[in-house]
C-alpha cells in the first residue's frame, strides 16, 4: 500500500495531470454556453418586437425592450462564462455559479406559472450544474 507524497491532494494524479470533475465541468460548461445563446436569441427577439412574447404582458420594471437588453448582457456573460470554464480560469467558476444560482432562484418563482414541471427541470439542471462546478478540482474523501 502506497501512502500519498506530501503535499499531494487526493484526486489529483500529479503524473497524470488529471483533476477530479473535468467532466462535471465540461457538462456545466455546455450547459452555460446553450443557456447563454439562447438568452441572446431570446433577448434579440425581445428587442425586435417579435410576436414571440405575448403582446399584453405587463412587467413590473421597464418594458420588454429593456428585459429584452437585460437577457442580452447576461447571455453574453453566460456565454462567456462557459468559454472562460472550457480554459479553466476562476471567472468562469464564479459567474457560473452566479448565474445557476440565480437560475434556480427564477426557476423556483416560476414553479406556479403555465409550465411547473419545466421549471422543476430547470430548477434540477441549475442545482447539478452550480454541484458539477462547486466540486471541481476538491480533493476526494476517503
């Protein structure tokens, strides 16, 4: 039985260079980077006056030409997210974590509208993807 070398971390090989939930991370990744290209469509539907919202909405802040901007930007920092946790950097980490979290914060205050089992989904996909991030790169338990 081999004992680790100090300074070592558990799930992490330092031969091999791997580290413990690479695939959680490229799932979470792929999942950021649909999340925020259709953010961008939805956005650029908003702001075009498309009939692809329903015309007799009413928003309780601005109009649906500023939610419409507002999708945007955060699609566009979703989008990036997901690029920037395909590189490993820090940033795609914490935006990421961001945007799942406030994700599954809608999604549950969406729970009593036209679709609950799709926003029930949508709740499950946000707690796996803010886990697949959360444990990347932590050290296995025995």
């Amino acid at each position: 039985m081999s004992t680790p070398e100090s300074g070592s971390i558990r799930g992490v090989d330092p031969g091999s260079g791997s580290i413990r939930g690479v695939g959680s991370a490229l799932f979470v990744g792929t999942m950021l980077l649909i999340i925020g290209v259709l953010n961008v469509v939805y956005g650029i539907a908003a702001v075009a006056n498309s009939h692809f919202y329903v015309n007799d909405t009413q928003f309780v802040f601005g109009s649906l030409h500023t939610w419409g901007w507002i999708t945007i930007v955060v699609g566009v920092i979703q989008f990036t997210a997901a690029f920037s946790l395909f590189a490993g950097n820090a940033y795609g980490r914490i935006v990421g974590i961001m945007a799942a979290s406030i994700g599954a914060i809608a999604a549950l205050l969406d729970v009593g509208g036209a679709h609950p089992w799709w926003s029930l989904g949508v709740f499950a996909i946000c707690v796996v993807v803010i886990h697949g991030i959360w444990v990347l790169g932590e050290p296995e338990r025995v």
